[in-house]
C-alpha cells in the first residue's frame, strides 16, 4: 500500500476514529490527543499493516491499545508507596473531620436577624418558609392574599438588607452555605 492510500483511508476513517476516542475517554480534549497519537503510531508504523486485512480494525485496536496503556500508566503513577513502618504518608491523609462550625453559626446568625423582623411579616415568611402556599396563610392568619404576599416580600427585602449590612455582600453568605 502506497503512503498516499494509506493517508487516504487514514482521512476516510477520521470521524469514525474521533468517536470511538470520545467514546473511551468522554472528554473532548483527550479524545482529540488520543487521536492524535493514533494517527501518528499509524503513520510511523504503517508498514506493518498487512495488505488484505481490515484496516479500520487495525487503527480500531491501535487506538484501544494506547488508551489502555495510558489507564494503566495513570493508574500507577496514581500509586502512593509508603515504606514507613506505620505507613504514615498512607494513612496521613486519608481521614478527614468534616467541621460545620462556620456553618452553624452563620445559621444561628441568620436564625437571629429573621427572629428580629417585626412580627407582621416573620410569622408570614417563617409559614412561607416551612412550606405553607400564600393561601392557606392567609387563611390562617386571617389576611387578604396581597397582604401576605407583600409582607413576606417585605420580610425578605428587610433580611437581605440585614445580610448585607453584616457580611458584606449577600454572595457572600450563598457561598459560604453551600460549601
């Protein structure tokens, strides 16, 4: 097989060569390295290719090969040996305590500033809060829908002011909550 016939089928089997890489490594990126070096050990060794064969298959295997190799090549470089006698470096690293201290008393905080709010609008949004629908507090409460609805839009304007002026930006508090 002439070098352009070879490149020729090389280019033919390009997308089918792309997905099958995106395929093994369902990353974009990798995918395109993976077909790289497929095409470039091809090219370097095309004169192994015995006429006749199915060459599609032959690239198919080489691009298999390589992903492989490269798994197990991730997979031990990965490896921690650790030849202390209690295998501290193994065993350093492996325990975390999980400290929700900032979180709690930021709630706390939080819990504080909304049990500052005027009643008139804390018992409407701590209902809204817990999951009552605007109707069935206004029922309770014996307040006309808009009413509720205004003061537990009231309520939240009132709190985010409130987290604003003590941490700064409200982005901040969503951020810190959700860490």
């Amino acid at each position: 097989m002439s070098t352009l016939e070879f490149n020729d089928q090389l280019y033919k089997l390009n997308a089918p060569l792309h997905s099958f890489a995106y395929n093994l490594t369902k990353n974009t990126e990798d995918a395109e390295d993976l077909y790289q070096e497929t095409a470039f050990r091809a090219i370097t060794n095309k004169e192994k290719f015995r006429v006749g064969t199915n060459f599609k298959a032959w690239l198919f295997t080489i691009m298999k090969n390589i992903f492989i190799n490269n798994y197990r090549k991730k997979v031990k470089r990965n490896t921690v040996i650790d030849s202390t006698d209690n295998l501290f470096y193994i065993n350093s690293g492996s325990v975390q305590i999980a400290n929700d201290a900032e979180t709690n008393i930021m709630m706390d905080e939080l819990e504080t500033m909304i049990n500052s709010l005027d009643s008139n609008i804390k018992d409407p949004f701590m209902m809204h809060y817990v999951g009552f629908k605007y109707q069935e507090i206004a029922d309770q409460l014996d307040l006309p829908l808009g009413t509720v609805k205004s003061r537990i839009f009231f309520a939240r304007k009132e709190l985010k002011e409130k987290i604003i002026s003590h941490y700064g930006s409200y982005e901040n508090v969503r951020s810190k909550l959700t860490a």
